[in-house]
C-alpha cells in the first residue's frame, strides 16, 4: 500500500492529493493520511505561525480514501515509543520515504511506502492534469462578484499575476522564499507577456492588498479583492479561469496555472521555489514542460 501524507497550505495539498491520484492511476492500493492537521490543531497557537486547515474537504467531486492508524503503523510504527525504538534499531522493517530534492524518478516504482513530502515537481503528475482537472471542482461561491469576474477573465486577454508577500517578509521564511520574486521579475513576466499579447490585461492576486495597488496602477491591471478568509481559495478558481498565469514561487498559483485548461498559455514561474536551489535550464524544462522562467534579476532563463 502507498500512504500520502497530507500537509501544509491548499497548494501542498492538492500537490500531495495529485500524487495519490498518480498511484491510482496506476493499479496501486493508495491512501492519504490527514492526520497532520489534528496533530496541527493539538499544538499551542502560541507556537504556530501559520494555522492550516485540511481544505481538500472544500472541492466538490473531490474522491480519495484516507489510512486507517493500523495501515499507517504497519510502514512506519506508532507514535509512541515502541514506534521511536522500531525505526531506530529495525530501520529496515520502516518503508518510511522523506521527499529530499525536485524529483525522485524512482518514487513512482514503490508498491508498499509511507510518503513525506510536497511533491511540487509537475512531472509526477503532468499526465493526469486532464483528470485533476475533472476532479478539483470548486463548489459555487456565495459571492457573485466571483462568478462575474471569472466571465470578464474569459472573454478577454487575461493574465493572472500572483504575489505572495505577508508570510514571506516575516523572518522565519524570509531566509527561504524571499528575494525571489523581486520587482524585477513581476516586471519582466509582464513585458515578455505584453511582447507576445499586446491586448494582455493583469489580473492581481496577493495577500498585501496596499502593496499591489501602490505598484501597478492603470486600466491594464485589475486588483482582485473579493475573497477573504476561508474563501480564499476561490482566488486559484479566478486565476484558472484566466487565458495565462504569472506565479509567484507558491504552490497556490502553481494550481491557478494548473487547473488553467487553455491549451495556448502562457504560464510562468520564477526560476527556483527556495533559496539555495540552483537553476539547471534542461532539467527544469524536463520536469516542468511548457513552464517559462524567470529569476530574480528580471532575466529569462
């Protein structure tokens, strides 16, 4: 059996959920383990920066099949310290796999493995988006000025450009993921854009509002401000129904761009996710066909 650990943001999860999709797809006995968001809600919100909360409930059509504690035990041992004892000194009666780069071509070969990992890497699932696409179905929102703005987005140019800015500027992840998608890469993104759809209008998502509108300012550019709280989510249904997609280095608008079924976008996304990766043009455009880069700098890679 092939356990995938559920964890993180909506992103990570549908990420998580693809790759269960992907061993289905293929024959194998799959499960998700959603037990990291009890585990979540048990600690003290005095030591969690960001609370997340099983969202793969909130999709219509959304289909899986979640382990039981004895599946999830049989690979990987209990909790306690019968479980801590087993995977020190009997490390080879553990199928325990931890995701510790890009992508682990041999991955897709396990029959019996617990999977710990976000698992970004489109190559793992790229040949089932067709069907992810079927599966991830956004319930109707309450709010009609979404389904007003998802027609606009439809019937003209459309570009949605995502900046991620809140948790990213606070010091515990700005070591990690900031500094990638500077100025100068929101800047280029759209340039190479208008080069190529000379009537693209800019559709603007971030979780800094102020920001946004402080930058970019004209009758090109749009800021989307309609979805707050547990209705976030409907803001990657607003950038799926764009014609292109600009990400930031989040898994959130990668499934904007994702869930996109234009078969002519132009989706683009900055050249690494984390700081200290490095940039490899044949492997990224192997892993991540169709995907254009830019870094930091403003330059195309």
């Amino acid at each position: 059996m092939i356990i995938v650990q559920v964890a993180g943001g909506l992103g990570n999860q549908l990420q998580q959920y693809a790759l269960y999709r992907k061993f289905v797809s293929l024959g194998r006995e799959a499960r998700l383990d959603v037990s990291w968001f009890r585990e979540m809600e048990k600690k003290d919100k005095e030591i969690i920066t960001t609370k997340r909360k099983l969202e793969l409930g909130y999709f219509d059509r959304l289909v899986y099949e979640t382990c039981t504690k004895e599946e999830k035990e049989k690979l990987i041992g209990s909790e306690g310290l019968l479980g801590k004892l087993r995977r020190r000194f009997l490390a080879s009666t553990v199928r325990w796999f931890h995701e510790s780069k890009m992508y682990h071509p041999e991955l897709l070969e396990f029959e019996d493995m617990y999977l710990s990992g976000y698992f970004a890497c489109e190559k793992y699932y790229s040949d089932i988006l067709y069907d992810l696409r079927e599966k991830i179905q956004f319930p109707k929102s309450n709010n009609p000025l979404n389904a007003q703005m998802a027609l606009e987005m439809r019937n003209c140019d459309s570009v949605s450009v995502h900046l991620r800015r809140a948790d990213y500027l606070n010091p515990e992840n700005a070591g990690m993921f900031g500094g990638i998608c500077t100025e100068a890469y929101y800047e280029r993104a759209i340039k190479m854009v208008k080069e190529e759809i000379p009537e693209a209008h800019f559709y603007m998502f971030s979780d800094d509002i102020p920001y946004v509108q402080s930058k970019f300012k004209g009758e090109e550019y749009t800021v989307v401000d309609i979805n707050h709280g547990k209705d976030n989510f409907y803001d990657m249904w607003l950038m799926s129904n764009c014609r292109h997609n600009i990400c930031a280095n989040s898994t959130f608008s990668f499934w904007g761009a994702r869930l996109n079924s234009n078969e002519q976008k132009i989706i683009v996304r900055p050249a690494i996710h984390k700081n200290g990766q490095i940039f490899i043009r044949k492997e990224m455009e192997e892993l991540w066909r169709g995907w254009r880069f830019i870094d930091s700098r403003g330059q195309i890679q």
